[in-house]
C-alpha cells in the first residue's frame, strides 16, 4: 500500500477531532499497510491472465515477477492473513484469501503452458490442487450446503461470492448455489441490501455498526445473473441503483434505517462491481430475448 504521493510510510494516527456528523475515530495514515492480505497475491495474477487474453503476454522481466508472485502464494497459503475486508482482529485462514491464493497458482500454471514460459509446473499443480482439497473441507459447511467466512467457522461472509468469479466453483455448482441463498437469508441488512458480514459474529476490531456494502449487492446479483435467476438479479441491481445520487455515483456503503450513504464516496469497488454485474445481465436478458424469438435457437451456444 502506498500513499497517494508515493509515500510508503503510511503510520496511522488517531486525531483529536470529529468527522461528518461527530463521526470518529478521525485518522491519518491507515495500519492496514503492515497488514498481509493474501488475496492480493491472486487479484494480481488474475489480472496478468486476463491481459494475456487480449493479447499481452508477459515479456521476460514480467514472467520473472510473476513466477515470484507464484511462488509466494505457493509457501503462504497455509498461513492466516486480515482478509479481504483488512479485518483488526486476529488473523484467520479466510476461505476468500486461500481461493485467491489457489487463483494465484492456477492461473499462473494457465501463462506457463499458453505462454511456453518455464516454470516448476509439478509443485505448483500440487499446491493448487492440495488448497483446493483444504478449502473444500476446512471452508465449507455440509449442514448449511454453504461456504463460510473461515476455516473452523460457521459465519459467513459476502466475499465468498467472488468464488465463481475466478473459476474456482462454477456459478451452478450446488455448494454454490446453496452459499448464494445462505448469505441471502442471513446477511441482508434490511430492503434487500447485503451486508460484508454480521459484525457481532465477526471479530474485525472496529467498533459500532456498519452499513450495507454496496458491492457486496452487486456480487449477489452477479452470482444470480449467472445462475440463470434473472428476476431475482434484476431486484438486487436495481436496489443497488435506488442508492446512487442523482448524478448516478454510489457510495461504499448504505445506511438502510436512514435511507443515507455511509463511507467513501464515491467508490470505484462499487462502480467495477456494478459494471460487471450490469454485463451479466445483459447478457443473461439477451440469451433469454433470443430464446423468446427462436425457440429452436436454444442450447445452440
């Protein structure tokens, strides 16, 4: 994490003063650079295979970078990291963080062979199908048919909707399907809008309530798209959308009992999530549409 300056200490202070409304803690600086957040390793690695697909392969000194990154996901996976969400609590072997570590490893395995790049395919292809087995067991409830927010947990935790997202589990798998209706039921914050997780369940070091987090709604509407529940993603996209401004900006969260916006503002996570769950809707309407037109044209694709 850096500063918008380029500044790499980045020392949290608390000041004496009020934010918005009283709001505190008022603070400079932010802990969450000191932070390991396993994740990013995946987001990374990710992105470089999506860049690949359109064309940009990695050169020499890229390949090299992204073999480190590999690498490092392939010794920390079985560490416990703050998450996705920078939780102040106690680290966790969050089951978002080790599937972007698995996502490091098996897209890194997809540039080697694509790309004719060396690399030691073997031991990666061992530590992404070893993390899969781990999370299959450690992170995911038979009872509730649901994944959870970690292992040895049963809470759960809005991220795991990212899981099909990076091709881990398929959007119609059953286990993903039943996580999707869990955190439905037990995560919505009121009106339909979906909370990161239930702060009394979750230790994350920050005090008081919190709002519905915007993306998160996005991510639900995303997974319903996917899932062919058209008119169920069409009402959580267009609650999300009841919540911009009137120059159609979001903010990061939502304030259901006060009909207010609450965080930064505005936030891109929001707006991307939005982009991408507004695409999967459209292409879900656009196969219905023509399935509508020409019956015969079904299954065709």
């Amino acid at each position: 994490m850096y500063g918008v300056g380029g500044e790499r200490r980045l020392t949290e202070i608390e000041l004496p003063l009020d934010g918005y409304r009283g709001s505190r803690p008022v603070r400079i600086g932010n802990s969450a650079a000191k932070q390991r957040q396993l994740d990013a390793y995946g987001e990374l690695v990710e992105l470089s295979w999506r860049w690949h697909l359109r064309g940009h392969s990695p050169d020499d000194d890229y390949w090299r970078f992204l073999v480190e990154l590999v690498e490092t996901a392939v010794e920390a996976w079985r560490e416990p990291d703050r998450g996705l969400w920078e939780s102040r609590g106690e680290p966790k072997h969050y089951v978002h963080s080790k599937v972007m570590l698995w996502t490091a490893i098996d897209k890194g395995l997809r540039l080697a062979e694509d790309c004719m790049r060396t690399a030691p395919v073997e031991r990666w292809r061992k530590a992404r199908d070893r993390i899969r087995r781990v999370v299959e067991r450690d992170g995911y409830d038979a009872k509730r048919n649901s994944f959870v927010q970690a292992f040895g947990s049963k809470n759960l935790d809005a991220a795991l909707l990212l899981l099909p997202s990076v091709g881990f589990i398929d959007y119609h798998d059953r286990r993903m399907v039943g996580t999707v209706d869990a955190i439905r039921e037990n995560l919505d914050a009121g009106d339909g809008l979906i909370l990161r997780y239930r702060t009394e369940e979750t230790d994350d070091g920050l005090a008081g309530r919190e709002g519905s987090f915007l993306a998160c709604t996005l991510w639900l509407a995303e997974c319903l798209a996917q899932q062919g529940r058209l008119e169920e993603a069409r009402k959580a996209f267009e609650r999300v959308l009841s919540t911009s401004n009137d120059l159609g900006l979001f903010a990061e969260e939502f304030d259901t009992e006060k009909g207010e916006m609450l965080g930064n503002f505005p936030q891109a996570l929001t707006h991307l999530s939005h982009i991408s769950a507004a695409l999967a809707l459209t292409r879900l309407e656009s196969v219905s549409t023509s399935v509508l037109d020409d019956p015969l044209s079904a299954g065709k694709d």
